[in-house]
C-alpha cells in the first residue's frame, strides 16, 4: 500500500535511541571488568560516546547534502566510488542490521531464560519473525509500535538507574580488573573500544531511511545529534551502576554458579544483587521489550539500504520498493539472515566482527565527507561544509583508524570480514558493469 512519508523529529530520535540502545551496554561491562578498572571502563563509555557524537555530526552534515534512504552505501557510491558503496551495502545486510538483530534476539533468549526455562532460541525466533512479519505489512503499524517499545525502553533504564541510586553504592569502586596491570592499559582499552562501537552502533540509523522523514533534511541530522546526546548520557548513568556495585568476586561466583559464559546476563545479577529476585524478573522482563524494539528500529532502516542498493542494480529488483511503500523483499531478506545469524554465530565472535566492519565503513563516510569539500562533486553544493561538520569527521575518521588499526594488530582475524566484504563488492560492480 503507498504510504507518503511518516516519520518526524520525535519518531526519529526514537529511531536513533532504539537503535542504539540495546545489547552492549548490557553486556560489555562483564567483558571489560577482566581487563580494565572501574575508571578505565568508564573512559572507554565517555570516549565511545564523544566518538559517535562526532560521527553524528559528519552525518548530520552527509544527510544535508544527500538526503536520500541508505546511509553509508549512497554516500559512498556517491562521494567516493561505487564498489566502496557496495561494500557498505553488504556490511549492512550482513553486519549493520541483520547482526544487531540477531544479537538483539540472542539476548532477548538469555533474559527469557532466567525466567522460565525454555527451548533454545525460541524467543529470539519468535521476535524476528513476528517484527520482520510487522514490517512488511505496514510501515505505519511498524512506526506505531516502535513509538511505544522505545518508551518501553526507556522505562528499562529508567528503572535500572532508580534501582541503582536507591539501593547501590554510591562511592567511588575499589576493586580491581582480573588481569592486574602497571599504568594505562592501552591495548585492552583499544580492544574494549571496538565492544563500545558496538553497543553505539545505532547513531546513524535515522540516515537509512531519510526518505521515510517529511523533513529530512531539518529532521534527520537532529534526529541523530539529539539522540547520540541522550544516549551516551544514559550509557554513562547505567556503567556508572555496573561499575559501583560490581566486583570481581561476585562476578567470579556468579560465572561458578552457572552465570553465562557471554556475560550477557550481567544485568540482572547487579539488579538481583539489589533489588532480590523480583527485581531481576522485572529487569528481565523489560530487556525482552527492549529487544523487541532495538529489532523493530532495525527493522524500520536496514531494508531502505537494500531497497536503495536494489534500485541501483546492486540487488536484484524484488528487493526494490516503489516511493512511499514497504520495502517487503528487503524486510524478509534482513529477517532471513538475521535467523541464519542467530542459528550458527557464536555472540562474542559476531561482536568483533561487526565492531571492526562498522567502524571500517563509517570511518570511510567521514572520509568521503572531507573529500566531498575538497573535491565537490558536480551535482552536490559543498560550499556550505563549515569548520565544525569537518572537524567532527576528520577527528572521526582517525579516532576510528586508530582504534581499528590497534585491534587489527591485537588480533589480525579481525580484518576477514571487511576483506571478505571488499571482494564480494568488487566482484558483484564488475559483474554489473560486464551486464
């Protein structure tokens, strides 16, 4: 059904919040505690979050100058070239959206299961289905019901912070990181960073569907900023509770009593430890409604960029949609692998992947920012790029490059996913070029 455009400033920075919100800042503290003190992981949230913020105003200054659905894959086919473009296109199906949804489902399953024991990945199945089964049906329904799961959301953290100043700790944390180190430990804390990434991967997702806003070009790039602020706030707040009322002994008991060896039920031992076990059910019972919003934002963009790839012939044409309808193809495409994910990745391992994936392609966004000022395009009006959206991508991109070049060098396997995604790309622009 042909639907005009629906989203405003107030859906968008839902959108954004959504997106963001979900699965690593539940997660990452569990991982970080073995490697990095209480201040050393609070850092590592504070630098993430000034990272995204100036990846968000690179954005915000991309989505001005092209204010068209698919993200990283129009403004590099666009600003830099095409196979690079193509890259990002099949990052986001396989890292962007499809993983985070399969991560978000992972992680629904887990909270489910300290509530009533239940066959494995029932409930993440259920959710993927049922969202991807939403989203191809009405992109109003979808909007809609996204609208009420991020306040939902934000409800969850809410609740989180509450039980946390009421009854935790409020003095600065003593205990020390499993691993014992002498002075800053640099190559842990870049490692960590890419953990971050993760969980603040989500800040451009307003820039996937721009199409969808009925002013984009007004409300996209606030979208973004306003939602990128609230976040890190909210992520600073909720590691601040992780930190204060975590130690390495309780965390030690609670993997030998049974905890999960991906930690990412981590919530609900700090929410248990506080609040008893009612407490920990409601918790837990609100991470699965945060999971089933963070894959309905994913829902509601990742299939615009196929959309924009399929009308470009970097996809077949099923997967295209006519102005104003729901993308169904791409939307079941994204669900089709974020099932195929969900079945066969182990969670840590996926992390690492898309961390170092995703910081790859939007660092290379920033760069095409950059270059869009230095070299414009014919058809684009690059005049207007002031000093703060071009700081904001060039401290982005080397951020970013550092940050990936340091892990790479930790863990050089960590490179076989964008080695992968460049050669299918360059492979599916030569096939396109010969047709």
């Amino acid at each position: 059904m042909k639907q005009g455009p629906q989203l405003g400033l107030l859906s968008g920075i839902g959108l954004v919040a959504s997106s963001m919100i979900g699965v690593g800042v539940l997660v990452s503290a569990g991982w970080a505690a073995s490697v990095l003190d209480p201040d050393e992981i609070l850092l590592a949230w504070l630098v993430g979050g000034v990272i995204a913020l100036c990846g968000a105003r690179a954005y915000a200054a991309l989505a001005e100058l092209i204010p068209r659905s698919g993200g990283e894959y129009r403004y590099l086919s666009d600003l830099l070239h095409p196979v690079l473009g193509s890259m990002a296109g099949w990052a986001s199906l396989f890292l962007g959206f499809a993983a985070p949804v399969a991560f978000c489902a992972a992680m629904a399953d887990a909270y489910a299961s300290t509530l009533v024991p239940l066959p494995e990945h029932s409930v993440g199945i259920a959710i993927i289905v049922g969202v991807t089964a939403l989203g191809m049906c009405s992109a109003r329904a979808t909007q809609r019901v996204q609208d009420a799961l991020a306040l939902a959301k934000i409800a969850l953290f809410a609740l989180f912070l509450a039980v946390g100043a009421a009854a935790g700790s409020h003095a600065w944390p003593t205990w020390t990181s499993e691993v014992p180190h002498d002075g800053f430990p640099l190559q842990s804390f870049v490692a960590q960073l890419l953990w971050v990434a993760v969980a603040y991967t989500g800040w451009n997702t307003a820039a996937y569907a721009s199409e969808e806003f009925r002013e984009p070009r007004r409300d996209v790039p606030r979208a973004m900023l306003i939602g990128t602020l609230i976040v890190t706030a909210l992520y600073l707040a909720v590691n601040w509770v992780f930190v204060a009322n975590l130690d390495t002994a309780t965390l030690a008991q609670w993997r030998a009593e049974g905890g999960d060896a991906a930690r990412t039920t981590l919530g609900h031992l700090i929410v248990r430890e506080l609040a008893g076990p009612t407490g920990a059910a409601a918790m837990s019972a609100f991470v699965v409604l945060a999971m089933i919003s963070s894959t309905s934002a994913f829902t509601v963009a990742g299939p615009r960029v196929y959309a924009a790839m399929a009308d470009d012939g970097a996809l077949p044409r099923v997967f295209a949609a006519r102005s104003g309808t729901t993308p169904a193809a791409s939307t079941l495409l994204q669900g089709t692998v974020a099932l195929a994910l969900l079945l066969t990745h182990s969670f840590d391992l996926l992390v690492e992947n898309v961390g170092a994936a995703l910081t790859f392609t939007t660092a290379l966004a920033a760069l095409a920012l950059l270059r869009a000022r230095l070299r414009p395009p014919q058809a684009l009006d690059t005049s207007r790029l002031g000093f703060v959206p071009l700081t904001a991508a060039a401290l982005y991109f080397l951020a970013s490059t550092y940050t990936l070049l340091a892990a790479a060098l930790e863990r050089p396997s960590r490179l076989l996913w964008i080695a992968l995604l460049l050669a299918v790309a360059a492979v599916t622009h030569r096939t396109r070029r010969r047709a």
